[in-house]
C-alpha cells in the first residue's frame, strides 16, 4: 500500500525531469546549414547547375562514370567525393569545393578520360583549410 501512495509522486518528478532535461536541448539548437554564399554563382543566368543535367543516355553514362572514378578513390576527401559533375550534350562541368591542387587536378583527370580532354569545363576552387 505504501508503494502506491508514492507512485503519483514518482511518475510526476519523471514527467518533471524529463521535460527539464528537453529544455536546454531546444535552446541550444543551431541553425540549419546554409550554403548561400557558395551557391551564389548558380544564381547567376549563365551558371551551369545540376539541375541542366541533360537525361538523355549518353549523358546520364558520362556523369555516372565520373563519379563512380570519383568514389571509388578512396584518398579523396569528403570534399571531393561530393563535387557535382554536370553534363550536357557531352560536356562536363565540374564544380565545388575540393581540398588541395591535386585533388583538383585528380578529378579533372577522371573526368577528361572519360568524356576527352577538351569536354571538361573545370570550375572546382580549392576550400580554406579547416580551422
């Protein structure tokens, strides 16, 4: 009987706790990621985007080949792995932020084998250092 006279009591100061505990969690949450400043160069009329990406056959091939060559090497980084190439009517874009020079000339590389040597327009740019 003594159990059940404490019961109401223990389930509030649960209810109570857990509800303190949210609290600080909702004020400390950071704002979502925003990627204005990079993306501002597709604002302008003339950029290429992903959203040109032509859907015909050849195309969709030469972009999937580019990136697979991407993945697959491993001594890329996140950064690299995660360039957006663009294809249209057999020309590559490549853009985004990579780490170093060599990535940057690495990408180019994987891109000109497959699609030629003068069907890839290389707009990667080299990120600050992580600080």
């Amino acid at each position: 009987m003594k159990i059940l006279r404490w019961l109401p009591l223990v389930g509030a100061s649960l209810v109570l706790s857990t509800a303190l505990m949210a609290t600080p969690l909702l004020q400390n949450q950071e704002p979502a990621p925003d990627n204005t400043k990079t993306n501002r160069g597709d604002a302008n009329k003339d950029a290429t985007t992903a959203g040109q990406q032509k859907m015909n056959p050849a195309d969709r091939d030469t972009t999937k080949k580019i990136r697979s060559s991407i993945f697959q090497d491993k001594s890329l980084s996140t950064y690299a792995h995660n360039v957006k190439v663009i294809t249209r009517d057999g020309k590559v874009t490549l853009k985004g932020p990579v780490r170093s020079e060599d990535e940057k000339s690495n990408i180019e590389a994987k891109a000109k084998a497959v699609a030629g040597e003068d069907n890839v327009d290389d707009q990667l740019e080299i990120a600050p250092p992580k600080s």
